[in-house]
C-alpha cells in the first residue's frame, strides 16, 4: 500500500519501519506525474527488486524558479499523482509543503552550480542550478537513498548532480533513465499542457530538430565507416570527402560550416528544422542548440570524438521547453544507419568507374535509418585535381 508522508518526520517513520527490507531507490519530481515520471518509477523498482523500497517526492521547488517564470501556474495535481505513483510501483511519496522544506524561509546556505551551471540553461535561468541542487541535496539527506533516478530530458541537471555527488562524496548511485517521447518525437513534459494545438505543432520542431542532427550524424558515421572496409582508391575516397563537405546540409550555409563527421554539421541539420519553424504561427523562439561535452556542458569541436549532447530550448507561445539526444561521436550513432548501397557511378549505365576515369559521375548512397529508408547523391566530375560537383 502507498503511503503519504507529508513531513519529514513522516518520511523518516515510513522509511524506518518498510525500508528495511532492501535498497532504497529515490525518484525525486515536482509533481504533475506522467508516462515519462511513471517510467523513472518502474526503473527505480527494477533496480532495487520487489525487496527495496521506492520513493518518489512531490515538491514545486520555489528556489529554482526566478522572476517571471511559472512557479504561481506549474500544475499541483497530488491527488493524482498519487495513482500514478502507487500504480507504477512506488512504496511512499513525500509531498512536504514549502514551510516544510524551508521552514526559516529561503536558506543562507546553498550549494552553487560552479561553471557548468552557468551554461545553456543556467545563463537562461540565472540561479536556477543552485536552487535546483540545493533541494536535490536536502531530499537525499532526507529520504537517504541508495539510488536516485533522473530523467535523460534534463541533461544537465542530470549531469550537475552527479558531479555534485562525486565532489561532495555523498555515496548514492544516480541512475539515468532515457527520455520518453509521444507518439510524434515530443518529449514528455509537465508543461506540454500549457500548449494550444498550435503551438504543440511547433513544439515540435524540438525533436524534430535532434533528429535532423541525428540522422546527420549516423550517415556521416556510417559513411566513414563504410570508407574504412571498401579499397582505398583515390576516385573513392575524393568522393567520400566531396559529399560529406558538400552534403553535410541542405543549404549553403550549412555547408560552409560542415565538414565530414563534424559537430558542425550536426548542429547545421538541426538549425535548418528550426530556422523553419522560426516561421510558424505560432512561431518558435530559439534560446539555444548546443552541441556540447556532457562532461561539463561546453560545445564540442570538429574533431571531438566520444559522448556527447545535442541539446535544445526554444518558447513557444508561453511555453518555454527544453529536448536533448546522446550522440556518440567516433562509432556508428544510435539508432545506427544500415547502408544498403554506397556507389561510384557512370550515369550512363550506372556502372562502377575505375580510378582511371575522367568526366561526369554520381555518387550515390542508400540507407535506413530505424523504420526509414533514404537515398541521397552527388554529381562529381573526374579530370581535375579532386572533385568538384
């Protein structure tokens, strides 16, 4: 049976007399519970067994909000949240009140984000990371987890609290768990019902964007994979370089910037999906798109190479969301491109051309990318010193 511990005595006697029996797995939320928060909840009970004991937290944090967003209006919905909770596996969820948090009032002592929570969102919310790990610190001192379980979307939260627990030795495993999407890419969110149907259209130029950068991203991969197991003729590989420096986008712009696997044109693929939506009625208003080392959030260069984040925020209408993908940089992405074809062509027969030969040809590549099939080519021609479309 769920239990409801609105205090922190309560959560302490609920912990004392259940929580023996195992783990304890902590699933920390400011309410308005959805699929996405019911995904934290079943991996939290996945990862401490039938044994353990889950807790989620109910808390509207007034310390990360500043002046003009939406504390006043963000959903309080406990009831709810409740069946939510108890139906995805949690054993108790502490909802204190703000007295309860705070019971002098806004604390003298906070823990401050460092350079890193001054970054994308923190130069947007100036103050919201030191508001956001001070509430994070004070629930795991509170509910004394084994394991915390975060949400993907927020990745960097994610990533400054787990730097917050290994500079300040506090001893529990944080947990990432991947972001869950509607069924059209929108990531889940509690504020997605702030949005009319027409703004919900245009938020989703977000995801639509990260998987632009995506699948940019995979082809240049898999292409330069693909280049590594066929022989390393010079017609070939001028051909491999021609369309990663000159395909790497659809516009000029894009192309200027980008150059063969590079974070460039990553951010180029996903700029265009958004310059786009820039145009919609509603219209969507970038903040930022970054490209950036999860390790301290800084953007990530041409020759970058393991893990990183395409992140992205943008309002719409009132609305002001945020999205992120993982990309690996130096192995094939995720979801992986499966090539069917990359070929060298003559367009007037369509066979392979030698390194021997001069005149007009076609690079042409075809490829799925999950349940999607593409095709994409270049016009090259051979006679010259490299190849020029």
């Amino acid at each position: 049976m769920l239990e409801l511990a609105p205090t922190a005595g309560d959560l302490t006697y609920v912990r004392d007399h259940r929580a023996a029996r195992g783990r304890t797995a902590v699933v920390m939320t400011m309410g308005a519970l959805h699929e996405g928060h019911a995904t934290l909840i079943r991996a939290a009970r996945d990862h401490v067994g039938d044994e353990g004991f889950v807790i989620v937290t109910v808390f509207v944090n007034p310390l990360q909000f500043g002046a003009g967003e939406d504390l006043d209006r963000y959903p309080r919905t406990l009831e709810a949240d409740l069946k939510v909770a108890e139906q995805a596996g949690a054993d108790a969820v502490f909802a204190p009140s703000v007295e309860e948090i705070y019971p002098d009032g806004e604390p003298q002592v906070r823990i401050t984000a460092g350079a890193m929570g001054e970054r994308l969102e923190g130069a947007s919310r100036p103050g919201h990371f030191d508001g956001m790990l001070t509430v994070v610190a004070k629930l795991l001192h509170l509910t004394r987890p084994d394991v915390a379980l975060y949400g993907q979307k927020d990745a960097q939260q994610l990533a400054l609290i787990r730097r917050m627990v290994r500079d300040l030795d506090m001893g529990v495993e944080i947990v990432s768990v991947p972001t869950v999407r509607e069924d059209d890419g929108l990531a889940l969110s509690s504020r997605n019902r702030y949005l009319s149907p027409q703004e919900r259209y245009t938020a989703l130029a977000l995801s639509q964007a990260l998987f632009a950068g995506r699948d940019r991203h995979a082809a240049q991969e898999a292409l330069r994979a693909r280049a590594r197991e066929v022989p390393s003729t010079r017609a070939r590989a001028e051909a491999l370089s021609a369309l990663g420096e000159s395909r790497a986008a659809a516009d000029a712009a894009a192309v200027a910037k980008a150059s063969p696997g590079a974070a460039a044109a990553v951010r180029a693929a996903a700029q265009l999906v958004l310059d786009e939506a820039a145009r919609f009625d509603p219209p969507l208003e970038l903040d930022y798109l970054a490209l950036v080392d999860p390790s301290d959030f800084t953007e990530i260069g041409d020759g970058f190479t393991g893990e990183a984040v395409l992140a992205v925020a943008a309002r719409v209408g009132a609305t002001r969301l945020i999205d992120n993908l993982p990309l690996t940089f130096g192995t094939l992405g995720d979801p992986p491109l499966e090539l069917d074809y990359l070929a060298l062509v003559d367009p007037s027969d369509f066979t392979e051309i030698g390194d021997g030969f001069t005149g007009e040809a076609v690079l042409a590549v075809a490829a799925r990318v999950g349940a999607t099939r593409l095709i994409d080519n270049l016009p090259l021609t051979f006679g010259t010193l490299g190849a020029a479309s």
